[in-house]
C-alpha cells in the first residue's frame, strides 16, 4: 500500500506584532493550502515564533480539514462560483490543454487538487490570498458528481448524461 503524497503551497506568510508594556513582540502568521492531487484539498492558518514552526503548524491544520471534490477528468465538472466576505471566485471548465489560467491563490488551490485544465476570475473588492483560496473553496464544495446527481433526482448516470427529459404535453 502506497503513501498519500500530499501537495503543500504557502499562500502567504505574515509578520505580526504584539506591542506590550515591554516593547514589540514578532510572531509570524502562515497560510497554507495542502491537497492529495486526487480530488482532496484544505487550508490552514498556523501561528509561531518562528516562520518553519506557523508553517508546519498551518500544514498540519490543513491536512485535517481536507473536502473531497467532484473532478471530472482534469478540470471541474461544470462552471461554478463562490464567495467568501467580500470576495467572489469564478472557476469555468476547460478543453484539455488549456491549462490552470488563474491567480496565485486560486492556482495553489488547484494544483494540490490535481486539476489542470480551469479558467478563473477572482471578483470583488478584496483580494486577499485568504478570502481567495476560501472562496475557492466554496465554489469547489459546491460541485456535485453525476453519480450524486443522479441518485437526488432518482435517473441512473445514463438517463442524465444523455440529456433525457420527459416531454410535456
């Protein structure tokens, strides 16, 4: 039996500052977003002294808090869109060769997923990598398989792919 190789990215790393009666203290703020490649993908925030150690901890969230996904072939299964604050993320299906045309956040998220082939657009005010990748997110957990599909409306996966509907008289 094989071990799950996982994809690790650091979206972003931050320093932040604690002013006490002493002085300044520096800690550091990592956000990471780890996947199998294989349709499971999570983020994480960690905190530490030290940059390796907010890293590793955000890492280790990351991996607890996977979401499986619903991957047809290398790209998604239909257009979706989600939103996370004041942030929203359009991801679009592509042909086969396109290649992941995105942003940072939005390309970390989907290279850990193990999709290729995704147009994305990230809309709204804010930008932050954070809101970003959890907006991402949002959109990927919406995607559905076929499978699902099929058994929600009662149709087997051949009555749905073939685009069969009751006529109305």
């Amino acid at each position: 039996m094989s071990e799950i190789q996982f994809v690790d990215t650091v979206v972003s790393v931050r320093r932040v500052t604690k002013v006490t009666k002493g002085g300044k203290r520096f800690s550091f703020s990592a956000f990471v977003v780890s996947g199998n490649q294989q349709g499971a993908v999570g983020c994480g925030q960690g905190k530490g002294r030290e940059v390796s150690a907010a890293i590793s901890k955000a890492t280790a969230l990351a991996r607890k808090n996977l979401i499986g996904i619903s991957v047809r072939e290398n790209t998604l299964p239909y257009d979706v869109q989600g939103h996370h604050g004041a942030t929203n993320v359009l991801l679009r299906s592509a042909y086969k060769g396109t290649g992941l045309i995105a942003g940072k956040s939005v390309r970390a998220v989907m290279l850990a997923l193990g999709i290729k082939d995704v147009l994305a657009k990230t809309l709204g005010p804010s930008r932050s990598p954070q809101n970003v990748v959890k907006a991402t997110l949002n959109a990927l957990a919406k995607c559905r398989s076929a499978a699902h599909i099929a058994k929600l409306r009662g149709k087997t996966v051949k009555a749905i792919t073939k685009g069969e509907t009751a006529h109305v008289a």
